[in-house]
C-alpha cells in the first residue's frame, strides 16, 4: 500500500461531533493504520482565517512525507484554498504542497458573512487551488443550502473538477452522512465509483 497521511479539516460549529463522517472517517483509517491528523481548529463558532491557517500549516508540517491527502468539508475547504493562495498571495510554501484533496461540500464565497465574514474568498483563485496540490476536486450534491449556485460555477470560478452527488443536503449528519464507505475507499483509491453515504437521505427544499 502507498505510504498515505491524511489530513482532516472540519467546518463552522464543528466539535467534532462523532455523528459526522469525519469522525467516522478517522476512526477507521486509525483501524486501517493509516496515519490521520483530525485537529480541532480554533475558533469554529466564531473563525478567525490567521488563528486557523496558523494551525493548518502546523498539521502540514507534521503531516510526513508519502502520499499527502487532505479531506476537508464545509468551511474547511475554505481554509484550505486560503492556504493555497497564501495570506502573502504568494501561495503554499512548496515544501507544504499536497498530492490530492477533497473539497466536500464546501460553501458559496456569498455565503461567507457575518460570523464567516473573515473567511472572505475572491471571486476567482486563478489556479491557486491546483498550485498547491497535484489533483483538487469538489465533491457536492446537487443542491446545498450554503451554495445558492451550480457546482459548476464554483468548480470553473477555482479552476477544479467537480463530482456532483445526487439529492439535496450539506453531506453532513443532517443529510444523513455519518459511515460513509465509498469515502474511506477513496483515501486509497481516488478512482472510486461515488456514492452517497450509507445512512443518505435527500433534505426537503
């Protein structure tokens, strides 16, 4: 097997809840022994960019060397493309670079207000997101209370690919994401067939 780590970034008022896939997702890469980092980030209720991006270079300092996986859901995949573009605009410090991540469900830049309001994103990255990893994609369902648009616009505006799931919902517990197979399958095979999580459902309009 790939010498994988993988490293996990939470979204807004997570506590890591042992409901969510996350949670799931990390118990059983520690049962398959594969290296999971899953930090608790400060601030999740009220989050402050420098407190957060201070702490995910952190994790990507201990994350090792081998094949670099960052998962993230939510606001987390926010984080994450703040990273990628540098708080200098100069980007991620090449040595912090990551070999694939998966951004699920992450929110439309219009919906970063008022307590998110630090999390701010450009309308457009250019080609920060692909710069700071050898492969980015979006993972989403069809339709997403946080993202009042297509997936589509977000995926050109970021310049990665999207996988669009089926249904309506935020790929959380409220949708009924908790085990979710086809997603521990993807850490060590990205080309995986997706699916929903074991326990989905579609959220009402």
């Amino acid at each position: 097997m790939t010498d994988i780590r993988v490293l996990l970034l939470h979204g807004f008022v997570h506590h890591r809840p042992s409901g969510h896939w996350l949670w799931w997702l990390g118990e059983q890469l520690r049962l398959a022994r594969i290296p999971v980092q899953y930090p608790q980030l400060p601030g999740p209720d009220a989050p402050r960019l420098a407190d957060q991006h201070e702490v995910l270079l952190g994790e990507l300092e201990m994350l090792g060397d081998g094949e670099r996986v960052v998962i993230t859901h939510s606001l987390g995949g926010v984080l994450w493309l703040h990273a990628a573009m540098g708080l200098d605009g100069e980007g991620l410090d090449p040595r912090l670079r990551v070999d694939r991540v998966l951004m699920v469900a992450p929110p439309h830049p219009r919906r970063l207000v008022g307590p998110l309001g630090d999390m701010e994103l450009p309308a457009r990255l250019d080609d920060a997101a692909a710069r700071a990893s050898r492969a980015t994609t979006i993972l989403a369902r069809e339709t997403d209370d946080y993202r009042p648009a297509p997936l589509t616009e977000l995926a050109e505006a970021w310049g990665v690919p999207a996988v669009t799931l089926p249904g309506s919902g935020h790929l959380n517990v409220d949708d009924g994401h908790g085990p979710w197979q086809t997603m521990l399958d993807w850490v060590t095979d990205p080309a995986v067939e997706w699916r929903l999580g074991d326990g989905a459902h579609s959220l009402g309009s």
